[in-house]
C-alpha cells in the first residue's frame, strides 16, 4: 500500500508541474478546464498521499488547491450561459 500511495503522490506532483509548464508556457489560460482539471487530478492525489502519511498541512493546502479550481471551472461555465 505504502509503494501505491507513494506512486499516486508523485503523480500528483508530476502533474503540478504540467499544469505550471503549461501556463507558463502560455500553452493554456488560468481558466481553462484543462489546466483546472488537471490541478483538480494532481491535488486529489496529493490529498490521498498527505492523509495517509499524516501531513495534515500539506493536505489541507491541496484540499483549498482543488476548492479553488473547482471554483474557478464552476465560475467559467456559469458566466458562459
């Protein structure tokens, strides 16, 4: 179990920095689902990871992460109708 916890945080990790690259890039807008989505994905698995090993901090900082994207996905779509 440790090993899978281990292999979704750096996943999760891996997928913050495609998310960065991605707008630093300016390959993406702050506001598109894709980078959203894929902040969404990266700080599920970190939460996953940071439970499991305690680090409560870490965890509630990635649980705001994922508040903030789903706020942001869920503002786009409503402003769009």
């Amino acid at each position: 179990m440790q090993t899978l916890v281990n292999v979704l945080g750096w996943i999760g990790a891996v997928l913050y920095l495609v998310a960065y690259a991605l707008i630093s890039s300016k390959k993406v807008e702050g506001d598109a689902s894709l980078y959203q989505g894929i902040n969404i994905l990266a700080g599920i698995l970190v939460v996953l990871n940071s439970f499991y090993w305690h680090a409560y901090p870490s965890a509630a900082l990635n649980v705001a992460w994922i508040g903030v994207a789903v706020f942001t996905l869920g503002r786009k779509y409503l402003l769009q109708k």
